[in-house]
C-alpha cells in the first residue's frame, strides 16, 4: 500500500523500494472496492462511491441542455471531461463544489471547450433547463473570466438517464425529503466515456485538473509537455491526490545522466595528445 | 612499446624529480603516484585498527562468558572493526590506493583525467574517516548497531550512530568521485594504440568497478541520511507504528551494500588478472571472458541484495528470483577461476611471493564463494542465516580474496613504486604463517556456523568452546604473519637493494617506464602496440 509520504524523498525511496521487491510491489495494486452492480440510486440506502476507474459511462444517453434541447451525452463528451453530480437546488456542498471549481478553472492552464469540458449534471429528475441555465450564469460569472458556455454546460435529465450514469459511476445519492444524500466527488472522463480518475471534496487543485484532464487526453497526445507532466506524477488513491514521482524522475534523470556521459566518453573517445601530432 | 622506454637512471623518479618536499609535497600533490601512495598509508592505517578490534573480538570469544569486554563493548567493537574494515580500508583498499598509483601508468596517460578530483576525493575519505573516529569518543558513545545500521535499533539507540552514518556517508562521495575520475580517464587518456582489448585486466575491473561505485553509492547515501532524518526528525519511515516499514531500510542498504562487495572484490580479481600471466609466463587465457566477466559480475550483481533478507520476511517470489540471480552471479565469478586456473596450465610458474599471494586468493576465493552458494540457496540459507557460518563465508571472500590480493599487490608494484625491493624469504615465510592462520581460523569460524553458533554474540555455549579457542589461536597465528609480512615490506621498500625497472618481466606499461616511474610517467609518451599479456620479446630488466 503505497502511503501518503509528506516528503518526497520518502515516496521516492518507498518507490525504489516497490519496484525492487516483487512482494511489496504487489501489494503495491491501490486496493479498490469492486462492489456488485451499485444499487438503485433513489430508495436505496447505502449512499457513497464506489469507484469504477476504466469502466465506460453509456454515451448514448439524452438529457436536457440549459435551453431545454434534448443533447447526447456523446455529442457533449468530444474529448477530456470533468463530470460533476450535483442538484441545482442544492443549498450547501454542490455550491461549494462548483464554486470551488469556478474558483480554480482560471488558473488551469488548457482552453476550455477544446481541451476540456465540464459537465454538471442534476440528479435530481424534477429540476427543469430553466434552473440550469440559472446556475450556468452564476458559476460562469464565477469564474471570474470570460469562460466559453460551451466549456461548461449544465444539464438535467429523466430518472432512467440519471440513474443510468450514476449506476455506471459508482455514485449512490437518496433523496431525503426535498433534498438529497449524496457524495461530494466529481470524474472525469475522456472521449470515449472511460473514467480516468475521480476527484474528491469540494476544493481543486489546478494541478489535479490539469493532470486529469492530461491523463484522460492520453493517447492522443503523443509526446507533448502534457505526456511528460503525466509520466512524472502518479496518483495516490489514499490521499486521492497526484504525488510527483520522485523516483521515475530521479532514476529517468540518473539514467539519462548517466548513459548521456558514456555517449560523450565513447563519442569523443580517446584523447589526442600533442606528441602524436595532428 | 621498448621503444618509447625512457631512461632516468639512478633517479628517484617522482620522489624526487618535482623538486619539492615536506608534507606539503603530498597533502597538495595531485600526482596520481603521491595520492595513492596518501590512500596506501591511510587504508594501511586503518586496516591495522580494524585487526586489532579484530584480534580483541577472537580474545573475547576465546572462552564461555565474560572474558575481556561485556556485552555492550562487544556490539560496539564488531560495529567498528565493520565500519573500519568495510568503508575505511576494503572499499578503497584496491581501487583508490593501487588504482591511483597503477591504473594511469597501465594506460600510458600522464595523470588521471581530473587530477585536482582526485586530491579531493582523498580529503573526503580522510574527513570522512576522522568523523568515524570521533564518533568513538562522542556522543553517547561508539555505535552498537553492527555496520549496517540496521532499523529500528538504529533509530532508538543512544549510541553515537548518527556521526558515524554521517561520516560513512561523506566516504561515499569519495568513492564516487574516484569512480568518475576513473572512467573518464579510461576512456580519454589511454595511449596511442591502447585499444580496449589491449587494456590490461587491472584496468577492465576497475572500470567496472567505477560504474559500480557511481550508480549504487548515492543510494547508501540517500539510505543514511534517512536515518539522520529517522533520529532527528522522526520521519516514522521504517517505524512500523507510524506507517513505515523496517524491511524498507534493508532493500535500500543492501541495494548499494551488495554491490558494494563487488567493489571491494572486482579489482581484486584484476590485480590476480595481472599477476597470475607474469608469474606463469603465459598470456592470459581468455582474456576477453575475463573482460567482460568483469562487466557481467557488475551488472548481474547489482541485482542480488535480496539474498541478504532471506530470513527478513519477504515474499517467496521475492526469495526465488534472488536466490536464482544469485546462482547466476557464480557463473561470470567461476568464469575468471577457471580462466586464471588455465592460464597456469603448462605455463612456467616461479612462486615469487606476489604470485604466493595470488594463487592463495584463487583457493580462498574459491572456499568463500562455494559457502556463497550455500547461503545463496534459500533452504539451507536459513539453517545458517546469522551464523558464524556467514562471518567465515565473507571473510573468506572479502579477506581471503581481497585481502590477500591487496598484500599480492603490495609485493607485486610497492617496489616498482618505491624502487626498493624486500626480501623474498620472510615474505614466504609470513605468506605461510597468514595462510594458516587464516584457515584455522575463518574455516573454524564456518564449522562452529553449521553446528548453531550465532553471530554477534560475545557468549556462546560451552560445547562451542574448543572450535572457538582454535580459531582465536588462527587469528593470532594471522596476526604475526601479518606482522612479518609488513615488517619485512617496508623494511626492504626504505632501505632494501635497488629494485630494477622489470625484473619480473611485465608486458604492461607500467613496467616499461623507469623505477621509481618520473612524475607524469613516461619521458616519452608510450605507444601500445600489442596486448598486455604478449610476452614475446620482454625481458626481465
């Protein structure tokens, strides 16, 4: 089990550790619950997440736009997504979690709309376009810039639709009188629908995002700066958070140095010296 | 190559040649000859100490219970005669003293690549040392921990086991500062025609050794500084209760201390290399298995420190592959044995005391790495895990070998270096009196081992009594060999006959400059023209 080491040299040693011993790197694997087929999402009782990391949200799903337009879900998730369940009547954590989002998404250094695109979605079956659209001026005026509505769009939908990704998710909310249980966590996910990671709590870290969003564009990136942002941070599940790899870096440096000085010294070879003339 | 051969003589070569004297003419020197003759007497010095702490832990265990130190002075005797023998004298031992002084005068280059390095590596081994020694008397006394500073005794201990780390941490930059400064020179300053395959044997294995001592040294470093971070800041790393993990802290010491041993006994294996042809008048046979044996010893064996912790806890997998890649490492070692046990078949032996010293280390080595095997195998790993068995084992290989290839270096190039020679029949004498005092010994040491007699104990149970009262009279008989053997060295290296430039008929390069060799080596810079074991036409001058 890798543990949330503060310092970095420490991860970096437990790191050389894991990969010298195939015991420990095997109990190296995050442990993940897998649970059975998550319950339905209302009536059932056990609220929480259960992660689904790899699996595939169903894309063809229809929901409602801010303008009442029915819209595929595959039509809006056309690259790196970041998913956020909420219900827009909510009076507390979802206010939290989007203006935590909106706070942050200026300091993400990607386009929005064409790097990445959020999505918040209502769980909550009753609330109409109308409401959406409400909560999409907010949080765009919260962000303080000039954000593309493209970039993030809001969203409402039937019960089928709803509980069809959350299912697919992982996410099990219950209603409670006019409000609602439910986990404080968002996803994000790339073209294809795949979850690539989730994120909790409702405060962001521009880092997180962006090696997120860089991890879910994997794959068609190639070698850019973001495939080498990606290759020098990993993700400890037990903090949920991104943890700069000391050791792939380190050992990717050392190497690197290392084999660099042979080439030199086998490149330039032998010196010459004055007595053999030239 | 007797071409280019200039002619001093009658001078004292670098002794004299730079006109300048005092201890000045040394401790700021950056003649290669002068800095490895500073690292000589240093390791020297240290290794004198590391036999007398020796010497008094056999007095110790000469008889049942207390016999001159208890417990506590026991742990820290055993640490010290490690710490000293490990990092102050077998580690430089070969590569920083005789490598300094032959490896430039093997290529034919002038220096080394970095001669100003090269003084400051030895100013960190001796600052390093210093620290070491003070952490005897400091702090809460010497370190109990044995010298490798094993969690979580290291951690709680009052003893003064953050200086020593310090120091020892301090030594390994040396070592890779000295490791940099010999490849490169491999590799930039050989002479015109000294092709790789022309490199003497010497040479390969401290090149090898090199790349050892700059890859795998920086983790001991790392590895002691969280230690100092474990005493000082509590970092909880290898504290079980707080998240860590012991085991963590024997991968990561044993990460660089296996590899470690092929450092202290790689250039041992190329000072046999090059003594075995000379002495056998034979070329080498296979000198390219032995080159690349070198190369493989390296590589393969920067990959077997699990066979330390077979008993520590780990996973079977995790056993099997050790124990297999430590069976693999036998194979590049077996190969330089079977190679230099050739090189002897139909050659024309004379039992000078270097070759004496050589063929001793064949057998020893041999005896050492066989009971490697023994521990290597995972089974009867654990009946002699922590055993006197283990102690035999390494000082076989580790004393056996490098230890005595070290003393066959010493009688093979002091004289050309000193340009004084000793006397052949004390050193025979003193090679046989180390010889069998050796064995009786380490080898009663590996029987007392197999019948149950734990290591790092300074009591032990009655029925080990007379194995243990044999070995401490082994390790006195050792030591007056030893006496001997220097007494006789130096005696003859100050005020001995003149030792001429190749009496004994080396085809390498540093046997064709004059004795004692001029400050930059050569008059004129030689030129390589044949292999280094190519006796045809090399007389004895």
């Amino acid at each position: 089990m890798r543990r949330p080491l503060a310092c970095p040299l420490a991860a970096a040693l437990t790191l050389l550790l894991l990969l010298a011993s195939p015991r420990l790197a095997a109990t190296e694997e995050p442990v993940h619950q897998h649970p059975t087929a998550p319950p339905p999402a209302t009536g059932a009782t056990e609220v929480g997440l259960s992660e689904q990391l790899g699996k595939k949200l169903p894309l063809d799903l229809n929901f409602l736009d801010e303008n009442g337009k029915i819209v595929r879900l595959a039509d809006l998730i056309d690259g790196p997504t970041l998913i956020l369940p909420v219900y827009y009547r909510c009076t507390n954590v979802c206010n939290f979690l989007q203006g935590g989002l909106a706070h942050t998404l200026p300091q993400v250094k990607r386009t929005p709309g064409s790097d990445y695109r959020i999505l918040s979605i209502s769980f909550d079956e009753t609330e109409t376009p109308e409401l959406a659209a409400k909560n999409q001026r907010l949080y765009l005026d919260a962000t303080g810039t000039p954000f593309p509505p493209a970039g993030w769009r809001f969203l409402t939908g039937d019960l089928a639709a709803i509980q069809a990704l959350t299912g697919a998710a992982g996410y099990r909310f219950r209603r409670q009188g006019a409000d609602f249980v439910h986990p404080v966590a968002s996803f994000v996910v790339s073209r294809d629908g795949t979850i690539v990671r989730y994120l909790y709590g409702t405060s962001f870290l521009p880092k997180d995002l962006t090696l997120a969003f860089a991890e879910a564009a994997e794959g068609r990136i190639g070698a850019t700066v973001r495939g080498v942002v990606a290759f020098c941070f990993s993700y400890d599940p037990q903090q949920r958070t991104y943890v700069f790899n000391l050791l792939r870096v380190a050992a990717t440096v050392v190497m690197l140095t290392a084999g660099s000085f042979l080439a030199f010294l086998l490149v330039t070879g032998r010196k010459k010296r004055p007595s053999e003339g030239a | 190559m007797n071409d280019t051969i200039a002619s001093i003589e009658g001078g004292r070569g670098f002794w004299t040649d730079s006109g300048k004297s005092g201890i000045g003419a040394w401790i700021f020197s950056t003649d290669h000859k002068r800095i490895g003759l500073l690292y000589f007497y240093s390791v020297l010095a240290f290794f004198l100490v590391g036999v007398l702490l020796g010497l008094l832990l056999r007095l110790e265990l000469i008889a049942p219970g207390r016999t001159i130190v208890g417990p506590q002075t026991y742990n820290a005797l055993f640490t010290l005669h490690g710490v000293v023998m490990i990092f102050l004298f077998i580690i430089p031992g070969i590569p920083a003293a005789f490598g300094n002084m032959i490896l430039p005068l093997q290529l034919g280059a002038r220096d080394v690549a970095f001669p100003k390095l090269n003084l400051l590596s030895w100013y960190l081994y001796m600052v390093g040392a210093l620290l070491a020694l003070t952490s005897l008397f400091t702090g809460g006394g010497p370190p109990d921990t044995g010298w490798t500073f094993y969690v979580p005794f290291a951690t709680p201990t009052v003893t003064n086991v953050s200086l020593a780390v310090f120091a020892v941490f301090i030594i390994g930059f040396s070592s890779i500062l000295t490791g940099l400064n010999f490849v490169t020179t491999v590799h930039r300053l050989r002479a015109s025609g000294m092709t790789f395959f022309r490199l003497p044997l010497f040479v390969w294995s401290l090149y090898a050794t090199a790349w050892v001592q700059i890859l795998a040294t920086p983790i001991l470093a790392i590895t002691l500084l969280l230690i100092v971070a474990e005493r000082f800041l509590g970092t909880g790393l290898f504290d079980a209760s707080r998240g860590g993990d012991p085991l963590m802290f024997q991968h990561l010491f044993w990460i660089y201390s296996h590899p470690a041993v092929y450092i202290m006994v790689l250039p041992a294996m190329g000072v046999i290399s090059d003594i075995i042809p000379v002495f056998a008048r034979k070329p080498i046979f296979g000198y390219k298995a032995i080159a690349f044996s070198s190369l493989a010893i390296a590589a393969v064996g920067s990959l077997v420190w699990g066979h330390h912790m077979f008993t520590s806890g780990m996973s079977d997998t995790a056993i099997l592959v050790f124990s297999l890649l430590t069976f693999l490492v036998a194979i590049p070692s077996a190969v330089k044995v079977f190679n230099w046990v050739s090189t002897l078949y139909k050659g024309s032996i004379s039992l000078a005391p270097p070759m004496l010293f050589a063929l001793t280390f064949i057998l020893l080595f041999a005896i050492g790495g066989l009971s490697g095997l023994i521990q290597g195998a995972a089974a009867t790993n654990i009946h002699v895990h922590d055993t006197h068995f283990v102690v035999g084992h390494f000082h076989y290989v580790m004393f056996g070998g490098t230890g005595f290839a070290f003393f066959a270096a010493m009688h093979y190039w002091l004289p050309k270096i000193y340009g004084r020679m000793y006397e052949n029949r004390p050193a025979v004498i003193a090679w046989g009196l180390m010889f069998v005092g050796f064995n009786t010994l380490y080898f009663t040491m590996q029987v007392l081992g197999m019948q149950g007699m734990p290591r790092r104990y300074y009591d032990y149970l009655p029925e080990f009594a007379t194995l243990n009262l044999v070995a401490t009279l082994g390790s006195w008989l050792l030591a007056v060999g030893l006496v001997v053997m220097l007494v006789n060295l130096f005696r003859g290296l100050f005020y001995g006959p003149p030792f001429p430039a190749n009496p004994w008929g080396g085809a390498t390069l540093e046997w064709q400059t004059t004795t004692p060799p001029p400050t930059e080596n050569f008059a004129v810079d030689p030129v390589a023209t044949r292999g280094p074991y190519d006796f045809t036409g090399v007389e004895r001058t």
